[in-house]
C-alpha cells in the first residue's frame, strides 16, 4: 500500500529546480510527482517521512521545505510571477497583474497584496518589475532578441518604457548594460530580497 503526501518548496522557481528535487527526493526513497513549481508529491510505503530529514536534503541544495499557510501563500505568489514571466505568456495576457494572481491562486488580491508587503517587505507589483528587469538582463546577456521584441514580450507598451524601468532600476540604459557585458544577473529566487 503506499502513502502520499504534498510538500511545499520554497526557491523551486525552475526546471533545474524540478529536476534537482525530484533526483533529492528520490535518492531518499521516494517516488516523487512533480505537481507545478514549488510543489510536489512524494509516495512512501509504510513509515511516514521524516520532515527534518527532508528539510536537511531540500536546504543543502538551496530549497527549504515550507509548512506553514503564510509562508506557502507567498510562494505560491513568487513561483507563479516568476512562472509567467518566463513562460513569454506576458504578451498575450489580457489581464491585469492584481486579476491574474486572485484568479490563479482563487485569493483576493488585496489579501495577497497585504501578505506578501507585510512578509517581504515590498510590494507584489514591485518584485514583478525586478523579476521582469532581470529576465531583459538576461534576453540582453544572450543577445537572443532585439529590443522591441524583448519590450513585446514581456509585456511592455513600448521599448520606451521598457528602457525607463530599467534604467530606473539599473541605472543606465539596457543599450549601455548591454555594451559593458558586466551587468551582474541575480539568481530569480533572490531578486526582491536584501
């Protein structure tokens, strides 16, 4: 007979992510099921897992295991910011922020909105910016797309704009980040954070 059991991860903001997890879980001798970012299910036999024994594991490895609602809450509102960011679903959405996380975690916003503020110490509409900035010094890194296709993908109205927010937040233009090469990129599970 096997038993399951849900576990929220905090940091699991990746496929690397994914893929680093279920191979930790697995050599502990679970059967893992990776459900979406930040959370998994494990199957087991008879003896319960040990939680502790998880954590160790999860925290060696940059993740740590999340137990408590609030602290899953929040989560569960970066994983799916960062989700939608790197999915290039931004320039097809047809929603506003605020309407796309109360309908894609079935929360209020403003509950959100408070919670995350209260928690992080800044603001949900503030950290989506930055994980946007940090996904065009990425595409700018890569030299993948032009500018106006990097604007259009995540979701900007112009490249004017696009290069107002990160020269406000960068401080200098995405050209003059992309010319010196030395922009540093931060891992996506620290931006936001001191």
């Amino acid at each position: 007979m096997s038993n399951s059991m849900v576990l929220n991860i905090k940091n699991m903001v990746c496929d690397r992510c994914k893929k680093v997890v279920k191979e930790e879980l697995e050599k502990l001798g679970y059967t893992t099921i990776i459900e979406k970012l930040g959370r998994v299910s494990i199957h087991f036999a008879d003896v319960k897992p040990d939680l502790n024994v998880i954590n160790e594991v999860l925290k060696d490895n940059g993740f740590e295991l999340l137990v408590e609602k609030n602290s899953q809450t929040i989560e569960a509102i970066r994983t799916t910011i960062i989700d939608l960011i790197y999915s290039d679903k931004l320039e097809s959405l047809n929603v506003n922020l605020s309407d796309y996380l109360a309908k894609k975690l079935a929360r209020d916003y403003s509950t959100l909105s408070t919670l995350f503020s209260s928690v992080e110490g800044i603001t949900i509409e503030k950290y989506f910016i930055l994980q946007k900035i940090e996904r065009v010094k990425e595409l700018l890194i890569y030299d993948e797309l032009s500018l106006s296709q990097t604007a259009y993908r995540l979701g900007y109205s112009s490249v004017q704009h696009l290069s107002n927010q990160f020269k406000k937040i960068i401080g200098m233009s995405p050209s003059q980040f992309k010319s010196i090469q030395e922009g540093v990129r931060h891992p996506i599970d620290h931006v936001g954070h001191p």
